[in-house]
C-alpha cells in the first residue's frame, strides 16, 4: 500500500514574522521591488502557502537614493485622474522622487504583489522612509542586503 503524502497548508497565526531592513541607497528600483515583494509574500520560505499571509515585514530606508536605468528617469510617468473631466495628471518620476519618494518604493512593490484582499493585506507589512531615520527599531529588523553577488 502506497504511502500518501499530504501537502501542509499553513495558517497566517502559525507563521512566524520576522522584519528585515533593506537600505535603498543605490539600489534598483524594480530588482530591490521584485525581491522585496518576494519577502513580503513570503516565497522566500519553505512553508509558502499561496493563499495565506505567510511572509515577513520589511521597513526601506533611504528610498530617496534609489536608481533607475537606462533612460526611465526621464521617460517614467506617474498617471493620476481626479475622476472630473480633463482631470488628468502626469507626473515625472523626477518629481515623484523629489516630492514623494516614498510612493516610488511603494507603488513599484504594490504592482508586484496579488491584486486581491490578500495583496492589500500583505502591502501594509511595508514601511518605507526617505531618509535613514526608522521608527522601528523595537522591532530589532535584521539588515539584509539585496545586491546580486
């Protein structure tokens, strides 16, 4: 008789959360989002249940330091509408960075996470910050580096 194996399927409450620190100083915008996104999912870990919060909190600092390549700095738009007419309003990545570079970081990792209510629950489990100042440190975030070597 064949010995069946059962796939685990782990509850949000039983999964540990740990906190990373990630410094964006340098960093390319969409590999650091994409590796971020991959932490914050919780694919990184042996007990990744795709329908579960299985992943782990991760606060960004320095997110005004980030780069992009080629010719994105110039050419990236940010696309907003009020909801009146000709309510439309485009906004350079440039301006973004000098404004909000908060929201650079942010929406780069939100487009990478599941478009559900399980997405919108995962994006809270970010925290980004311009400068190098973080709220956090109760937390005791351990430093990850997300540089190809």
């Amino acid at each position: 008789m064949k010995q069946e194996k059962l796939t685990k399927f782990v509850k949000t409450e039983d999964a540990e959360h740990k906190w990373y620190l990630v410094d964006a100083e340098g960093q390319t915008l969409g590999r650091m989002a994409s590796k971020i996104a991959k932490i914050i999912r919780g694919k990184n870990k042996p007990i990744f249940t795709p329908n579960t919060d299985t992943g782990d909190f991760v606060v960004v600092i320095n997110a005004e330091k980030v780069k992009v390549t080629g010719k994105r700095e110039n050419l990236k738009e940010y696309i907003r509408h009020s909801g009146y007419p000709s309510g439309q309003t485009i906004t350079s990545f440039k301006e973004m960075l000098a404004k909000k570079p908060e929201f650079v970081v942010e929406n780069a990792v939100r487009g990478m996470l599941p478009k559900t209510k399980l997405g919108n629950k995962l994006i809270k489990k970010l925290k980004v910050y311009a400068g190098s100042e973080h709220p956090h440190a109760a937390q005791k975030p351990e430093t990850i580096s997300l540089m190809e070597k």
